[in-house]
C-alpha cells in the first residue's frame, strides 16, 4: 500500500476551519498564463469519458455566457452537482455562477450508469474536469487562430482570452462555430494542484435556495398542465392472490378518471390527489386476497441465514502463512449479525409520466436513469427510442428503494388515460412493504493469535443476499409492477458485485495486515423478503463485524486498541487517520470507562481503494431504561484532493447519523405473512434530539486524486458504538440493532 511520501505534506481541515459555505460566495479569477495551467502527471482518459468520447455530450459553451454541464451522475442531495459544478469551472477558468448543471436525461446525456458506490466525484468528476480541460484547450487553439498569435502566448479571464497587446475573444464568441462537436483528445492534460483556485474551496451548494425557499426542489413538487393523479393498490403480502376486486366502488366516486387493474396490478387514476387516495382505500377495502404464510421466523434470521440449502460457497480471499510466520499460541471467535433495513426515506418515492409525441417520458428520482430506460422499454413493450428519462431529485434514498418502481407505475397509469400525464406517489405503507430492503447478514469470525498478541491466522465467514437487484441487471425485469402484471415479467437472478467495490462481501477482505487469512462467502439467491442495493451495502455488516472483533482480539492480547490497530497496519496513510482522530478525541491508553460512560474506535478503508475513514464515539449507557446515548463523534477522513471541504463534510456527517440511527434503532420487522413494519410507529428512525455532536477533520492531498466519500464514514459506525459499550459496561454487543431488548440482554 502506497503512504504519504516524505514531499507530500497533507493538509489538515476541520470542521472549525472551515465551517459552512457563506452565501453568495464569488469567485474572480487573475490573469495568468495558459502555460501554468500545464499537467505533469500522466494523462489517462477516465473510463467514462472513454465510453462516452464526445465533447458535446458533457458540455456546452452557452451563447449568453454561460456553460451548461452534462452528467451521468444525479443529485442525491449530497451536494454532488455542485462538486462537478466546481471541478468544470476550475478547468475552464470561468466563474463558478457561469455553470448550469443540467439533469441527467437519456435523450442527450453521457451514460454513466448509476449514481452509486461513492463514484460520483472519483469517476463522474474525473471525467467532467478532463472533459473541461480538453474543450480549454481546443478555445484557446481557435482563439489564436482567430487572434493571429501564439497559444502560448494567451491568457484567461473568466471566459474571455486574451493575447498581446489586449487582443481578446471570449468563449461565446467562438461557440457560434462549434468547438466542442468532436471526440476528446487522448492526450488532453489537467490543471496541476498549483493552479486551483476553486477545487478545495467551500461555495454553496446549487440544490439548497429551493429547498429551504418552498421552490420546486422535488419531483414531488412537479406540476404539469392536465396532469392527473395515481396511486396503487399493493398486494398485502409478496405471494398474495388477488382473487376479487369490486371496482365499481372506486371507478364511481368524485374526480375518478379510471380504474386500472392488469393482473395482480390494480391502480386509480384521478383529477385531484386527495381524489386518488380516497379511490385507493375504497379499492383496498374492496380487493380480496389469498394470503400464503411464506415468510421466515424473523426470530431466527441468524438460523434461516446459516441454513440455507441453496448457499453459493465461494472464497473470496485466502493468503497462505509465509514459512517464518510466528505460530498461534491463543485462539478466539465471534459471531455477529445484521437485519434487515429499510430505506426510509422521508419523503415517499415519487414519478411523473406521460405520452407525447409517440414517446413516453417519465421523470424519476432513480439512481441509474439508462439502466431504468432500457427497462422501462422492456415492461412497457416500446422500443428503446420511444421511452426517454429526466431525472428529477427525490427527498433521500442512498440506494435503490422504490423509485425506479414508482416510474413504471406512473408509465402503466398514464398508458390506460391515453398518455395523459400522471403523477405517482407512493403512500407511507406502500414505502415499508415494497421498497427493497438492505440484506440482513450474519457474520463469522475466528483468529488465532502469536505469543506477543499479534493476529497471525484470521477467518471471515459471511451469510447474507444480494445487494444488486436493480434495473438493468441482466435476465429479467426488476421492478415491481412487472411482476404483478397477468403477464407478469420475472426478476433478474440475484448477482453479486465482484471486488473491489463488492456486494455482500465488500470491505469483508481485511485491510489489516495479517499472515494467513481466509475470507468465505455463502451468497444466498433465496431471498425471503425483497432486497436490493442500501447505502454501504454489505460493508456495514462486514466492518461491523470485523472492526469489532478486533477490540476484542486487542482486549485478548492486552494491548491498547488504538495501537492493535496500527501495528496490523502498513498503509502510512491508514495510519495517519486513526492517529489524527485519537489526537483530536483525545484517547488515552488504557483508560476505561466508568459503567455509563464509554469511547470506541473504527477505522475502514472504504472498498479497499476509495476514502479513509476512522471514528472515535463517546456513550452513555442508561442502565434503566437500557438505552444508548451517542453524545460526540469524532472522524478523520482522508479522501484525496478534497473539491469542496463544506461539502465532504456534510457528507460525512449525513453518514455518521443515519450510521447511528441505523445501529440504534432501525430493523424491519415481519411476521410468516407479512412486512410489519409500516410506519415510523413499527420503524423508528433517529430524531433530531438524538443526534450527536460532530466533529470532523479532513486530510486534504491535493496532489493525489479524490477518493470516493459518501458512503464512507457509514460502516465504522456500529462497531465504534458497540466498542464504546464495552467500554462502559464489560459487556459485548454484537447484534445490531442495539436497541432495548438487545442492550438489556447485554447487561443481565
């Protein structure tokens, strides 16, 4: 693993340094010469741009000054857009409020797939900053054609070139003549750290004056004229039988345009919203179903998990012990588990669709806006040409829940009233039942230990589902509707995301150092309840677990925890993390908690290849009530060249709070029949009294590239908690969530 060199001197950023944006922020830049804005590192075309080579299609020199930016890459509320905003005018050399960031739309937009997997700024960014550092060169080429001078001789401002004796052009003078309508330049180079004057400052995020303004920020917001109003009628149970339906209750009252019912797809149509929500609960009231009681004991997930007959048994890493290694002289084991989680999103999953033109568009909060498209087609029966995407931002998800299934929803509906447009929104308990959950894992571990306490022999065993079930995976259709269709389409089989980035196993590979390890995976294509991709993946269980086991290996071998950690380590740079946060918390070896008070620490590697990640949290342990109290977490996270410090930062600590409230509190609950959980009643989620206070410092490499963050700071959460706890009581937890029952059960 490559450190920090001896000439690459981090900067360090806190959140005290930093603190938020100020509003209205500009940026003006100097003049200086074209020539200092040369690249002397090797100039590899991101595979993004690679795959979607023309220069058009990522950007375009408006006509009134301004540049409009392409992206394959959505909003997701995490300040993305305005990150890649940031990294286009950087290479440009305009302003920052001369970017217009244009939703992803698969009638003009490069394909990047989905929006997932912390690989918006790492890949989609990489690609926007060459593909803005190609269309500056080929400007300032046509400039001093037109000027009559050398390119090197040429300077910018803001847009504007300008050569000897004030000659000058500006990008919108040339844009008449079509620059950009050519593939990139392989050999096209970026602006060295030198050079920024806007990448690794804070501005403010684009996507924030509309929400807190009452603008429309939301697809939920969208209003189209003659648009109506949908809403569906979901089974109560996944296998559950529609066997008779009244529809007359609901075709006749108020408002009513159509009732709709294909199959086990049944769904109103109305003028008004409150119009449709009375239709569907007439219509509820009305269907009858057979229920089968198909599911498992929730009870025994843990059991059901292990059990599985059908268990794909692969090993997914093993490295034999060298000759000289030292042999194990002590031995221990543990075993965790994870449950499934929901997405909870607070505002239910939302799609507006109609028919114009012979085509079908659909608006959508979807994560993968291609991958959706192609699918639309296939449940739709239209050819691809014939069904376009725009995405439109969604309150929250960080995975795939019930958006994508919202589209097609919203397409069925708007097909039966000939095309007219119709919005969908799910209601709160169609959001439980239906959206795909995260896997519930179960997770095994066992090491042997060298006489001086060092971990010599470590193995990982893993049980959980796939984490990929989204549109576009190969040989079915995944999304909801399609399956309850009288000709119903059947999902794509269950596959698994191979390493690095992984699925059910990513981050289950240590990023210790250990001599002999092996790392088995037992990937279980039964599925008792429906999931899909949730915010981490499989990596929050995984680092659970292992961040768990190894206070517990460090507790055996009687050495300070912190310091377990740095002698398994050989990356300087995983190194310099823990070090920072214990310095900033504070840590002291060997001091221990007082029976309600405890810390714990984590650490990841997020994917083995993206940020650094390590958090020190400070507990308190109700014994009465059998609660835990987060009150401080403190993170160091090294993500590369930081573009936006505010934004890293908000990011990190979006994902330290849902991490805690997903370790507190959040567990879906269902019964032989059916999700029980559908309301915040049966699922509750962390409240704003809860939430800890944060402190956060960046590790800012300027010359290294940025490394995928926003998922990151998730997975080390429920083991530093879990660890604090330990801290405080001699106790283990090593089932999540540690809620009453399991916090009670700890203490007995």
């Amino acid at each position: 693993m490559s450190g920090v060199a001896a000439n690459r001197q981090p900067t360090r950023i806190s959140r005290r340094t930093f603190g938020s944006a100020a509003a209205g922020l500009l940026f003006f830049f100097t003049l200086r010469p074209v020539n200092a804005l040369a690249q002397s590192a090797t100039n590899k075309i991101p595979a993004d741009l690679q795959t979607n080579k023309r220069l058009d299609a990522w950007l375009r020199i408006g006509p009134k000054g301004s540049v409009e930016v392409f992206t394959g890459k959505v909003e997701l509320g995490q300040g993305n857009l305005t990150a890649l905003a940031q990294m286009t005018a950087e290479e440009l050399e305009v302003d920052f409020s001369r970017i217009r960031m244009l939703p992803v739309d698969t009638v003009g937009s490069p394909n990047e797939s989905y929006t997932a997997g912390s690989a918006s700024i790492d890949t989609g960014g990489t690609a926007i900053r060459y593909a803005a550092a190609n269309a500056r060169a080929i400007l300032l080429q046509m400039a001093a054609v037109k000027l009559g001078v050398e390119a090197g001789s040429l300077r910018i401002d803001d847009g504007t070139i300008v050569g000897p004796s004030r000659k000058r052009v500006t990008y919108w003078d040339l844009a008449s003549e079509g620059p950009l309508a050519r593939d990139v330049d392989d050999n096209v180079s970026v602006k060295p750290p030198a050079a920024f004057r806007l990448i690794g400052r804070s501005v403010p995020r684009l996507d924030i004056p509309a929400k807190v303004t009452g603008g429309e920020a939301f697809l939920q917001d969208m209003r189209l004229p003659g648009m109506l109003f949908g809403r569906v009628v979901r089974p109560p149970t996944y296998n559950a039988e529609l066997t008779a339906c009244d529809e007359a209750v609901a075709s006749q009252m108020p408002g009513v345009v159509k009732v709709v019912r294909d199959g086990r797809f049944l769904g109103v149509v109305a003028q008004r919203e409150e119009q449709a929500i009375a239709a569907r609960a007439a219509l509820q009231r009305a269907a009858v179903w057979s229920t089968p009681a198909d599911l498992p004991d929730e009870a025994h997930m843990v059991e059901y998990l292990r059990g599985a007959p059908d268990a794909k048994v692969t090993t997914v890493n093993a490295r034999a012990a060298p000759p000289d290694a030292a042999p194990a002289v002590k031995s221990a084991s543990a075993a965790y588990s994870k449950p499934y989680i929901a997405h909870a999103s607070i505002g239910p999953c939302c799609a507006l669709a109609m028919t114009r033109d012979d085509t079908l568009t659909v608006w959508s909060h979807t994560q993968g806006p291609f991958p959706l498209h192609s699918t639309l087609a296939t449940a739709m029966g239209l050819p691809t040409e014939r069904v376009r995407v725009i995405h439109a931002q969604g309150s929250g998800c960080y995975g795939h829940n019930g958006a994508d299934d919202a589209a097609l929803d919203a397409a069925l509906l708007s097909r039966a009233v000939d095309g007219a447009p119709v919005k969908v929104q799910w209601m709160r308990d169609d959001e439980f039942a239906w959206e795909p959950f995260g896997s519930a894992m179960s997770l095994g571990l066992q090491a042997g230990l060298a006489a001086d306490g060092s971990i010599v022999d470590w193995q990982f065993d893993l049980w959980s589902n796939s984490y990929l079930m989204r549109p576009g995976i190969p040989g079915g259709v995944n999304l909801l509707a399609a399956w309850h269709l009288a000709k119903p389409f059947k999902p794509s089989p269950p596959i698994e995301i191979p390493l690095p980035a992984g699925g059910t196993d990513r981050n289950a590979v240590p990023y210790y150092d250990f001599p002999s390890q092996r790392i088995i995976e037992h990937f279980l294509p039964t599925m008792p309840v429906r999931v899909s991709s949730l915010r981490s993946l499989g990596a929050f269980g995984n680092v659970f677990a292992i961040e768990s086991f190894m206070d517990e290996l460090a507790e055996i071998a009687g050495v300070d925890t912190v310091d377990y950690r740095l002698r398994h380590l050989n990356d300087e740079r995983a190194k310099a993390v823990i070090q920072s946060v214990a310095k900033r918390a504070h840590w002291r070896a060997g001091e221990k908690g007082d029976g309600t008070r405890g810390r714990g620490i984590a650490f990841v590697r997020y994917e083995t290849n993206k940020a650094y990640v390590a958090l020190i949290a400070d507990i308190i342990v109700d014994r009465t009530k059998n609660t835990i109290r987060v009150e401080r977490v403190t993170a160091t996270v090294d993500a590369g060249l930081i573009i936006n410090p505010d934004g890293l930062t908000n990011q990190v600590e979006g994902a330290i709070i849902q991490g805690v409230s997903w370790t507190l509190k959040e567990a879906v609950r269902f019964d032989r029949e059916r999700i029980k959980s559908r309301d915040w009643a049966s699922y509750p989620i962390l409240t704003f009294s809860d939430v800890p206070q944060l402190d956060i410092i960046l590790i800012n490499h300027p010359d290294l590239p940025p490394l995928g963050v926003a998922e990151a700071a998730l997975p080390p959460v429920p083991a530093a908690i879990a660890n604090a706890f330990y801290d405080a009581t001699g106790k283990r937890l090593r089932d999540l969530p540690f809620d009453r029952d399991h916090v009670k059960a700890a203490l007995l």
